[in-house]
C-alpha cells in the first residue's frame, strides 16, 4: 500500500531572483525532475515572478504558490494582493503566518485567521506556518506556542484536507541549525492531535504537515521518514536547482 498522505515540497524563494534568474533556474529544476510522480513539487516565487514560473511550468506537475495575501477581495488596499488575484495567476497554494511576516510586519493570529478564510474562500490551499522561537523553546513552551498559534488561526474555519501546517521553528529558520527529525517529529504529532481535537480524526489524518527550518539534502532524508512528517518547506536550500531537485527525488524514493 502506498503512503496515504501524498509527500510535498516547497521551495519559499522568499525576496530572490529577477526573471532572467528564475528562468535559468527553471530550465536545470525542470530537466532534473521530470518523471516525478509520486511527489508534489510547489514553488514559491516572489510575486513578481508568478506569471514567469506560470508560463514555464505549464504542462509540468509543478504547482505555483505565493508567498503571502491580503485578506480582502478588492478596494482601496495599495500594495496588497487579494486570493482572487492569486486564483487568476494560476496559484494552488500560498504560504499564509510565515514567521518573517509574523516578526518584521507584525502579523498576528487573528489576522493570519483572516488570510486562511480569505484563501479557502478562493479555493487556494494555505501553507499556515507555525513555530516556536528559541527563548520560548528554551522556557519549555514550544507546545503552548503551537497550540496558541494554531488555534487562533483555524478558530471558525470549516476546514476540510485542503490546509497544509509547516511546523518552522523560529530559530531554525535561515541558521544553518536544523531541529532534530525526532524532535520536528514530536512537533508534528502535536498537531496532527490537536487538529483532530478541533476538527475530526479523518481531516488529521489527512492534511499534511510539513517541517521547515535549515533543510538541504544532507538532512532531509531524516526529516522525511518521520511518520508525521509529509515534506518541507524549503528555503536557502531551495535556491540551488540542484540541491532543491535532490530533496524532491529523496523524497520520491524514500
Ligand atoms: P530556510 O527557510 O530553509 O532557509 O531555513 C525556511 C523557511 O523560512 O521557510
């Protein structure tokens, strides 16, 4: 029997790359993954490149994510960009409460509770990110965190499989220092519970929960063999078409 729950990748290329980038590095990602089946491959471009790796992964199994959205459809909201917007460009996911969003740009869990609505609603899968930071690990309340976080976002919402959680500890995240499988595995069974104590069993069972914080392909294979672990979010290390495509074919095999 094959795994129940469908492995995922993303690449969070964060605030990387002008088109002329991306497109190179399309040109070695693509080569380098075709035959993948059993694994799902999502990119992350910065907003300005939607429309580039749209075109280019056209007639691939790649899938397209935004990195961010506002929570309401349209109106007076200069800078922002609405998940009817996100729909148009062709998005199937979109990353929603990243830690850096939460600390440089104050986002709190109410208003990330809005964002994933606002993503449901225009039948986009959010990417909710959460994660304790190194002061609150240290203190021994990583599960409080988790907890708090998760409830504040998912509070009202009619959740079905489509949501994905990455667990990103904070300190983990662009260090260099990853958390350790069994740990980030700890982590990930916490809420994959608690989201059956929210919703049901069959939806925890289901969505699929990611680890993110330092992966690159030396560490990847422990992170991916963990039981409540369907992946990772990827940042630095996605970067490198090379070294994202490895962690995709580790995936695929292990
Ligand atoms: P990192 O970033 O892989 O560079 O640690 C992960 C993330 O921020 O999603």
């Amino acid at each position: 029997m094959g795994r129940e729950r469908r492995r995922l990748l993303v690449a969070n290329w964060k605030m990387h790359f002008v088109r002329a980038q991306a497109l190179e590095y399309l040109k070695v990602f693509t080569e380098r993954v075709q035959g993948i089946s059993n694994t799902e491959i999502v990119l992350a471009p910065p907003f300005t490149l939607l429309e580039t790796v749209r075109r280019e992964i056209q007639g691939t199994a790649i899938k397209l994510a935004a990195q961010d959205l506002f929570y309401e459809r349209k109106g007076a909201f200069t800078g922002e960009i609405s998940a009817i917007m996100l729909k148009d460009l062709g998005c199937a996911y979109v990353i929603v409460g990243h830690s850096e969003r939460r600390r440089l740009f104050g986002e709190t869990d109410e208003l990330i509770s809005k964002k994933l609505r606002a993503a449901l609603d225009a039948e986009i899968t959010p990417i909710l990110c959460v994660g304790e930071t190194l002061e609150e690990r240290r203190a021994g309340r990583t599960q409080r965190v988790l907890e708090t976080q998760i409830r504040g976002a998912l509070a009202g919402l009619a959740l079905s499989e489509n949501l994905v959680i990455a667990y990103e500890p904070v300190w983990a995240i662009g260090t260099g220092v990853n958390a350790e499988p069994e740990e980030a595995e700890a982590s990930a069974l916490f809420i994959r519970e608690l989201v059956a104590q929210l919703f049901d069993t069959e939806i925890a069972q289901k969505i699929r929960i990611l680890y993110g914080g330092s992966v690159k392909p030396a560490n990847f294979e422990g992170f991916v063999r963990q039981p409540n672990i369907d992946g990772a979010l990827v940042g630095g290390a996605s970067l490198d078409p090379e070294a994202f495509a490895q962690m995709v074919k580790i995936a695929e095999c292990c």
